[in-house]
C-alpha cells in the first residue's frame, strides 16, 4: 500500500467510525480542538502524514484502535451507549 492510498484508507476510517458515533465532522473537530476543515481533509485523505499525538487523539475520541485506523483491522470497536446517548442517536 502507498501512502497515497494508506492515506485515503486511514480518511474512509475516521469517517465511518465518526458516523457510527453520531458525530458531524464540526462536532469531531470541535473534540480534537482543530478546525473543521481540518478534519475534512484528513477524511477526505488529503495528508500523507499525520502526527502520532493526533492518532492518538482520534482513537479516544473515536473510541477505536489504531489498526482499525490503518486499516490492518475490520473491528471498529465498540461506541460506548453514553456517547449515543449524548449525541442524540
């Protein structure tokens, strides 16, 4: 895999699982205290890098694992009921 391609993969993940969280891309953004154009160019896969800091961020906000992330796993994780709960799905 490319860093192309890694890139789009890693952007489809963060994505998805922020969908399956019920949140907006401005409502994630708002979690990883970054601007929200931020977060669109990293779904979008737009980075060939991103730093470890901010990996680390997504995977707690996200509630997920880094090699969902990196797409060396299917298993998104679990969204803990409290975090449905306050995003209201």
């Amino acid at each position: 895999m490319d860093n192309r391609e890694a890139s789009r993969t890693f952007g489809e993940r963060v994505r998805r699982k922020r969908l399956m969280c019920g949140l907006s891309q401005k409502a994630l953004a708002e979690r990883l205290e970054t601007p929200p154009t931020h977060v669109s160019k990293l779904e979008g896969g737009q980075y060939l890098s991103i730093e470890f800091g901010e990996i680390h961020q997504l995977i707690e906000v996200l509630f997920t694992s880094a090699n969902y992330l990196l797409g060396l796993s299917n298993d998104p994780g679990e969204i803990p009921e409290a975090l449905l709960e306050a995003v209201g799905v």
